[in-house]
C-alpha cells in the first residue's frame, strides 16, 4: 500500500510504501520454516519419549530381577 504525506508547504509529497503484503513466494517460504520447526519439535518428542520408554524398561527389568531374589 502506498501513500502520500502533505509537505510543509501545503503540497503532496512522493508516494511513500506503507506496510507490505506478503507474497505468495514469502507465505511459503514462512510455512515452509514452521513446517521444518515442527518437525523438528516432533523429532525431539519421539526421543524422548523412547528414551522414558527404555527407561522404564529397565527398571521393571530390575525390579523383576529383584523380586525373584536375583537382587543384592
């Protein structure tokens, strides 16, 4: 958008561009970085909860072991 500000002298001045819409190309450039982002997110979810996982795994391992006089 572009507009025209009044100079001292009464006048108009030159077009000035106000704001800016973006473009098709920068929308998805924009969408395209969310989408990189939330995958990464999502990326760093699933390990950890592989990780909680394994975790918990082990220590039902363990616990099992202990129960079944294999412990200390």
């Amino acid at each position: 958008m572009q507009r025209r500000r009044r100079l001292p002298d009464g006048s108009w001045g030159p077009l000035e561009k106000v704001g800016s819409i973006p473009t098709t190309e920068d929308q998805v450039m924009s969408l395209g970085e969310q989408l990189a982002q939330q995958k990464m997110k999502n990326i760093q979810k699933d390990l950890l909860i592989n990780n909680l996982g394994s975790q918990l795994t082990q220590v039902k391992l363990d616990v099992i072991s202990i129960m079944k006089g294999g412990g200390e």
